[in-house]
C-alpha cells in the first residue's frame, strides 16, 4: 500500500493531474462547470447518490460526453456514497473541457486525512467490472483519480477522457 500525504499528496496531484487540466482549460474553445450540494444522508437509501447521477447524466446529455455518461455515473455514485458515510457536506462539481475531457470532483468536510491507495486487482474483478464495489469502480472507469487535501475536508477526484497530444 502506498500512502501519501500533506505537500507531497498536493504536489503529485499538481503535476499529474493539475497541469493537464489546466493546458487542456486554455486549449479549450468552451469549457463548463456545474456544481450541486448534496444534503447530508438523510437514511433515505441513496438519495443523494441518484440526485448525483440524474445530475451527471443531465450536464452530460447534450455534450460531445454523453457517450460515458454510464461510467461518470457510476463514478458519482461511489464517490457520493463514500463521501456521505464520511461527511455532513458534500458537493460534487463537473467540470467538462473540450476534447472530451470530464473532472468529477467530489468535495466533503471530513475531517479524515486523505490518502491515495493502490486496490489489489484480483483475477475474478478483471474479467467482471461487475464484481467491484466503492473506489475499486472508481479506478477501473476512470482513466486516473486521486484525492487532495483541502482547507475544510478533502476532494476526491477522477477524470475521464484523455489529454489531447
């Protein structure tokens, strides 16, 4: 297991993810961000996890994302979920980056230290994606995601789409 922490989790997530962003935000023609709260968990069985989805599913619809509206709902889901059971606010924010490019981020106030761990892959979650639950989903739709310590809570994050060249 490989865990990292504090400047050194903020400085990995800066020039392995931040960057990319950001080059692909000033290449871009037209880039977009849509932002929910989510309530704290209420017991109502995953209230805020399909409020989460239909959200997702709504930015993404008429977009050039729309086919992996599945996989970043998917990707809400979990991390939504992760996050409720953990925290009393949650807010998950789409940002959308021409060509093609998704960053999900899902923000809590949990006062949990973040940290970044390496799921060991079995044989039978190789051949059935079906098989995985919670970060496990995360990591095999999305092309890379991690987490970053913020001021109040931390920011669980995944992207999906690639980088142009």
């Amino acid at each position: 297991m490989t865990v990292i922490r504090g400047e050194a989790a903020r400085s990995l997530v800066a020039r392995s993810h931040g960057r990319q962003v950001q080059r692909a935000q000033q290449r871009a023609g037209t880039a977009w961000a849509k932002s929910i709260v989510l309530a704290p968990s209420t017991g109502v069985a995953d209230e805020g996890p399909r409020r989460a989805r239909a959200f997702t599913r709504g930015q993404l619809a008429s977009t050039s994302l729309a086919g992996r509206s599945d996989d970043a709902a998917l990707i809400v889901t979990e991390l939504v979920r992760n996050a409720q059971a953990a925290a009393s606010s949650v807010r998950l924010r789409l940002c959308a980056f021409p060509p093609g490019l998704l960053l999900i981020e899902v923000f809590d106030d949990a006062p949990s230290t973040a940290s970044l761990r390496v799921a060991a892959a079995t044989a039978s979650n190789r051949r059935d994606p079906s098989s995985l639950a919670g970060l496990d989903v995360v990591q095999h739709l999305a092309d890379c995601w991690g987490v970053r310590e913020e001021q109040a809570g931390k920011c669980v994050w995944a992207r999906l789409g690639r980088e142009a060249p």
